[in-house]
C-alpha cells in the first residue's frame, strides 16, 4: 500500500524586493509501508521546503501530494497530524514540562488540544515510551535530558500520534556517533514492528549510504538524481551537487558504506 505519494511537485516563494523566487520543480516519490527515504542536498537546495509542503505548512503550486491515498488539501492539519508525525531537530520551549507530558502532547491530534486523555490514548502514550527506551526517564523533566535522549523524546511524541509516515528533519544532526547509531536503530526497528514509512532530511552523506535503502539528491530546488543509495551516491554524481571530489567506499558483509569528501581534486580510480 502507498502510504505517501509525491507526484510532480513545485513550489514557489513569492518575489521579494525583486527576487528570483525560490522554486522547488517536479519532485516525484513515492513510498510504502516500511520504507526508508533519505533526502540530501546542500544548504538551500529544497529540502526543508519539501518537508514542510509534506506537512501542509505551505501548499503546492504545482502537482500533487497523497497522504494515504488521499489528496493532501482535502485533509485537515488534525487528519494530516493523524497520517504523517513531524520530528523536528530540537525541541520547543517546553521545557518545564516532563518527558511524559511532552509525549502526551502528541495525543492532541487525535483527542482536540482540550481533550481528555482516554485508556487508550494513555496506552499509546506508554507504548510510545517504551519503544523508544524512556520509560524510566518518564517523569524527569526534558530540561535535564541529554541531546540525544532529547531526540528520542521527540521521536516518542511522534509516535503517540500513531501516524503511518514519519518525516525526521536531521534526526542525527550534533549527536555523537553512539547516540547517532541508537537513533537510528529505533527508526529501523520501529519500520519493521510498525511498517512506517520513513522521510529522513539528511546532511551525512555517508550516515545515508549506510542506512538509507533509497535516496532523493536536491540541488537548486531540483531533482539531481534518485534511486538505491549505491547508485546515486557515486562521486560524479556528488562532484555535481557539491563541487567536491569524494572516495566512496561501498558496503560490504558487516561494513557500512562511506562517503570521504576532499578539499582537492584526485586522481585515478575511487572506490565504487
């Protein structure tokens, strides 16, 4: 089933003080249960526009977006909240409030933000504490939390919202390898137990060769290039989007791929 459709997309900022405007041209996707999407791209090259198009933040100008099968401006932002989770790089000002509390603000999309926290939704509540390791941090406030238990906070919030997509703008940005590697393996798990589609905004290039089965390169607002990661990840490829030469060292039995940028030119053959 296609849980997320992305099909010729565009957008557009309106001009100002005469401005090129920014465009995001034809971007197509499309994703199913358990799948695993990274987008990568320089600074500027489209990708948090993608995300929040995605969320319905702003609207298409062109083309059309599926949550579900269904059209994306025919639903409401609690509807949308229902299908797709957001999970920012930091969190909010919230900090007064414990990590129970935080994760139960994900509940409002399903309860109105008045609404009284039912068996089930205190059910979800738990269930998303416990996936992601924090039931034992559950009444601590979030102010005393590492960055990377911070992370999984927001994770956690997202899934009380019982969505079918998550969409993680760089989830692994300032963490620590450790960290990193932990985050990313309750994502994997978390597709596999509750067959998520996955959107992960990424600027690791080699943390996308090795985790991410497909990848969606952006340049400029436009599609570079799209495919299995090994395909797409080669050096005449990233040369293009990023100007620089690069080895990459393939995955092999217990080995992650890897992506080494270099300041200069090289010579001779690089590891594909």
């Amino acid at each position: 089933m296609t849980l997320l459709s992305v099909d010729h997309v565009g957008f557009a900022y309106p001009k100002s003080n005469g401005d090129r405007p920014f465009v995001l041209d034809d971007v197509s996707f499309s994703l199913g249960q358990g799948d695993l999407l990274g987008i990568l791209g320089p600074n500027g090259a489209g990708k948090s526009t993608l995300l929040r198009l995605l969320i319905k933040a702003i609207a298409p100008r062109a083309g059309q977006i599926l949550l579900g099968g269904a059209p994306l401006e025919s639903l409401g932002q609690m509807d949308v909240a229902r299908l797709a989770a957001w999970v920012p790089q930091e969190l909010d000002s919230l900090f007064v409030l414990t990590v129970e509390e935080m994760v139960r603000l994900g509940r409002f999309c399903r309860t109105g933000f008045w609404g009284r926290l039912g068996r089930e939704d205190e059910r979800q509540v738990h269930r998303a504490l416990e996936e992601t390791d924090l039931l034992h941090l559950r009444h601590r406030p979030v102010s005393f939390l590492s960055g990377g238990e911070r992370r999984r906070v927001l994770l956690a919030r997202a899934l009380a919202q019982e969505p079918k997509i998550l969409l993680l703008d760089e989830p692994t940005a300032h963490l620590d390898p450790g960290h990193q590697a932990d985050l990313v393996s309750v994502v994997d798990r978390l597709r596999r137990e509750r067959g998520l589609a996955v959107v992960a905004i990424l600027h690791d290039v080699s943390l996308t060769l090795g985790w991410c089965p497909s990848v969606l390169l952006l340049k400029d607002g436009r599609v570079q290039a799209q495919g299995p990661s090994a395909q797409v990840l080669t050096p005449a490829i990233l040369k293009e989007v990023y100007g620089l030469d690069s080895v990459v060292y393939p995955s092999g039995i217990n080995r992650p791929g890897a992506v080494q940028f270099l300041h200069t030119s090289i010579k001779g053959n690089s590891h594909e």
